[in-house]
C-alpha cells in the first residue's frame, strides 16, 4: 500500500520539483549564499570511514565555490554574494585562488558581503577580496603575521637509541637535518627567510591593495594583531561590526529584496551559463606524499599518491578518445624518488597525444614539482605556493642502540658484499656509504636535467635553480621555474585557449581513478598514525617511507602560516 500511495505521490512531487526550479529561472534578483567553513579540499572523494566518523566539519570543495563564483560573475540574475565565513582551514595558495575568483565577481559590478567571527589568517586573505567585511562584535581578528616552524628530531632520537644516516644532493636540500641537526645550517636558514620575506611582503601589499591603506600602516595592524573587533575596525580591516543579520540588512540596502540560493542548488541549476555539449576534460591528482604502489586517502582527502594508482588512473584517460585534455592538478611535498619518475614517465607518454596544463596547489615541491616540469606543458602556480626544491635525500635510520634498550638483539647471517646495505642493525661502512653517494649524484643529475629540458634551460642553469632550493609561486616564475600565476580557473582557461573553446562553452570535469570502488566508504588502515599530534607525524612517516624506498624527493621542512 505504502508503494502506491509513493506512485500516486510522484506526479506531484515532480511538478514541485520543477516549480521550484521555474521560480529561480524567473528570480531576477537572486543573491548566491555561501556558507564556507572546515577543510576546503581541491574536490570531494567518496569520504574514508575516518572522515565519516569523524566531527571535524568538511566544508564546500574549492572547485565548486570557482565554478560557482564565475558563474556568477557572468550570471545576470545573481545581484551579489554573501558569504558567511566559519572556521575555513586553507593554505595560503588556495586563499589566493579565492581571493581573486571574490575580486572577479566585484570588478564585475557586484558586491561581495563576507561575515565572520575569528577569521585565521588564511581565512582573512581570502576575504579581501570582497568588497565588504562584517565582523562579530565579540569577534576577534587572529592576524599576527606569519612565521615557519622547522622541527628538530635528533634530540629525541638520540635518547631512544636511533641514529638517522642521512646525506643529501643540493646546497639547501636541509630534509636530514631535521633528523641529523639541532638546528639549522646557514643555506636552510637563508632560504627560510626569503621564503618568509616573500611570503609576508605579498600578504601585506594584498592587504593594503584591498583595503586601501599603505604597507606600513598593514604593518602596523599586523604587530598589533590579534586584533579585537574594535580594533579592526579602527585598524580599517574590516568595514562593519554586527551580526549575520546586519550584513544581510547591508546587502539589501545595496541591491533591493533578494532571494537567496545556495551553492548547491546554483551549481544544479545554473548550468545553462554555459552552451555547447559539454568537452570532456580529465582532472587527475598528485595529492599528499608521493609512495609506491597504491594510493591512500585521510578524513581530509588524499594523503599519498601511490605511483600504481597514478599510471593506472593516466593510462585509462590518455586512451579514452573523448578525453580531450588533462588537468593536472600538484599538491604534493613530494617522497619517493622511484616513484615520482615512474609518474613522470607516464605523464610524458600522454602529453604526446592529449595537451596536459599544470595547475599547483598550496604546495608543489621536490618530487611535486618533478611530476609537473613537463615538456611543453604549462604551469599555472599561485603567488604563494611553495614549490622547487630540485634535490633528492637518502639514506637509513641505524636502530641498533634502540634495540638493546628494548632488550632485543639480532644476528644476521649474509652473503654478499652489501647484503646489510639496509639492514637498520648496522651503520654504513665505507664502501656502502660510497655506493650511495654514487647513486645520489646519478638521481640528482637526472632530476636536473629532466627538469632542464622541461623548463627549456641548460643543465648549469638549472642547478642554479636546484640544489633543493624552495621557492614560493612568485619567485618561481621569476626565475622561470612555472610560467604564470593562476590556479584552477586560470588552468581551465588555459585549456580552452588550446582546444580552441569559447568562454562559455561547457567543460566537464571527469575524475581520473585508478578503479572503481564498490564502497563508498574505504577503511583507513593507517588510523594509528591519524591520531597521533601532527608534530609526531612527521619521524612517523620518514620512518614509513624508508620501509620501501632509499632515495626520496621531499620537501626539506612541513611550512605551516599562522
């Protein structure tokens, strides 16, 4: 009885469903109302059983709001935006690719009203974009300027009994110092700076542009920060104090009675902005640390790129004929050396039949940057991204002394030359230590010179570059090592210039898997590491990698803004 009464039912709820729709076709003063707040991932996956467990919120995708925005920017039904700002985690590359899809909605005659309560200072890059900023009364503003935290392990492991036997290719390549050193050495401590100089200079001069003030006087509300709501009033970062409901009261005074849709629903029913049957285009990740075999996913999205899953994944779009481009999309401090070359080899067979345009997240360094410096494909990098770091690091962690805390012992019967190479029993001797200084320097050579021929330079110019040198996005292009500043839109753009598309012709984002799963929740087999502090990550995870790998292409430090 109950399916026939669901039957009779269904004719109705279909006319309601389109009534519902006809009623946004028709609106003529419609504002676009975003809520953004938790992890602001690139796109959404099928969540990990983590992840769904877990009671840290997950906000709207990054890709979603883009899309959203531009549409709204060229939509003529959309009046304004009203956002609503919780506690958005974000890196500093992606704040600028927010910032600048919010600047585009504004220049296009809109206004754009952000409220929020203790906006981080991710969170309030992003947001002077706008052209109107309301903060709760009782609010705070948390800027106080920006800062890198390197971490030193050696000290901790020195009093467990472990000894990291670390060497590394590249004057700045400093990842073994945070296992082998107490502090920095001179040429880490130079590249900290200038990362941090830049970094900071380009979070003032953004400031000031937007709010109309100069540097110092940025400067200055910086010092002071963090700022009371008052104070940021006075300090003129924000426009208004009040609730939600008066920024609502402030937009209606801008553009008349509204309706309000949500990016959810827009995204459903603004799909007529764009004309033409939709052009195929593959979006493929490079994703948290680089590893061998199969890839892996956290509660806030990828944590590691498997190489196997990454060919696999390429190798079913680069022979789908409808695939008409690929978007790479780097957000990755790197790992394994084997395995970011095995991507790299992937990835030059398919851009020999399909265009590959680069797009780099918050972070694209050492083995990230490998998979992205391709022949002939561009790069689209934000500002403030951190890439390079052109240099590999290898090695083992001698666990000897910790055994014998622990009251374990062990023999070892070999045969061969180098049979205890990697045994964690034993320290290098002179031959093996050698072998890998010779394998080191044959790795580093074909980084270079890969990377060379991608970025159209000599071998020696490149190595000026190297040396595991970090850069951000904005230093990046000046020495040639990206090629513009953007982020996905500006890669979507790019692809539509080479396939030759108009502006407005539809794109279909089709993600690129390794396989289909039959669940839509995975179990994360790495739960352990996930509740650990993220300080202790860290030796966890080197600890990880040198299970299965010997020489890696990883980021010397983990950055982190505040």
């Amino acid at each position: 009885m109950r399916s026939v009464f669901w039957l009779l039912g269904l004719p109705f709820r279909a006319l309601a469903w389109v009534f519902r729709r006809i009623r946004l076709w028709v609106s003529r003063y419609t504002v676009l109302k975003l809520h953004l707040h938790g992890e602001m991932a690139d796109r959404h996956q099928a969540p990990g059983l983590l992840a769904a467990l877990s009671s840290r919120p997950r906000g709207p995708s990054l890709v979603d709001v883009l899309i959203a925005l531009d549409r709204a920017r060229r939509d003529r039904r959309i009046q304004a935006v009203i956002i609503e700002l919780g506690q958005l985690h974000s890196g500093l590359a992606r704040s600028e690719e927010l910032r600048d899809a919010l600047h585009a909605v504004v220049a296009a005659g809109k206004p754009v009203a952000i409220y929020f309560e203790n906006p981080s200072l991710g969170a309030y890059l992003a947001s002077v974009g706008a052209s109107h900023l309301c903060l709760a009364p009782s609010g705070e503003l948390s800027i106080t300027g920006m800062c890198s935290e390197i971490t030193f392990f050696k000290g901790l492991l020195d009093k467990i009994g472990l000894r990291a036997q670390l060497v590394a290719r590249g004057k700045y390549k400093s990842a073994r110092e945070t296992f082998a050193a107490n502090e920095m050495s001179d040429a880490s401590r130079e590249m900290a700076n200038a990362l941090v100089d830049d970094l900071f200079e380009q979070a003032v001069d953004n400031i000031a542009l937007a709010r109309d003030l100069s540097t110092d006087q940025v400067r200055a509300a910086l010092d002071a920060g963090p700022l009371r709501a008052d104070e940021a009033k006075e300090h003129k970062l924000i426009d208004q104090l009040g609730d939600y409901s008066a920024l609502r009261a402030w937009v209606k005074e801008q553009v008349g009675k509204y309706r309000a849709v949500n990016l959810h629903r827009y995204l459903t029913l603004s799909g007529h902005l764009c004309r033409g049957k939709a052009v195929p285009i593959a979006v493929i990740d490079v994703g948290g640390h680089i590893k061998s075999g199969r890839s892996s996913h956290g509660p806030d999205g990828p944590q590691s790129t498997g190489s196997r899953s990454f060919v696999r994944a390429l190798k079913a779009v680069h022979h789908d004929d409808d695939i008409r481009a690929i978007l790479l999309r780097v957000d990755s401090p790197g790992g394994s050396a084997l395995a970011s070359d095995l991507m790299y080899q992937a990835l030059q067979d398919a851009r020999v039949d399909k265009p590959i345009v680069i797009s780099m997240g918050d972070v694209a360094a050492s083995g990230g940057y490998f998979v992205a410096g391709l022949h002939d494909c561009p790069i689209f990098a934000s500002h403030s991204t951190i890439t390079g770091s052109i240099g590999v690091l290898g090695g083992k962690f001698e666990a000897r002394e910790l055994y014998e805390k622990l009251g374990i012992k062990k023999e070892i019967v070999s045969r061969g030359k180098r049979a205890r190479y990697l045994s964690d029993y034993s320290a290098f001797n002179e031959d093996e230590s050698a072998k890998l200084e010779r394998d080191l320097d044959a790795f580093y050579r074909d980084f270079v010179s890969k990377m060379a021929d991608g970025r159209g330079k000599t071998y020696e110019e490149m190595h000026e570059l190297a040396q595991g040198r970090v850069w951000t996005g904005r230093q990046a292009e000046g020495v040639g090592l990206t090629d513009r500043r953007g982020g996905y839109l500006a890669a979507l753009g790019e692809i539509r210039k080479i396939l030759e598309l108009d502006e407005d012709r539809s794109l279909a984002l089709v993600e690129a898997v390794a396989e289909k799963r039959r669940f839509p929740l995975r179990v994360e087999w790495n739960m352990p590491e996930q509740a650990l502090p993220r300080l202790l990550r860290q030796p966890l995870l080197m600890a990880r990698h040198f299970e299965h790998d010997r020489i890696f292409a990883l980021l010397p430090f983990d950055i982190r803004f505040r």
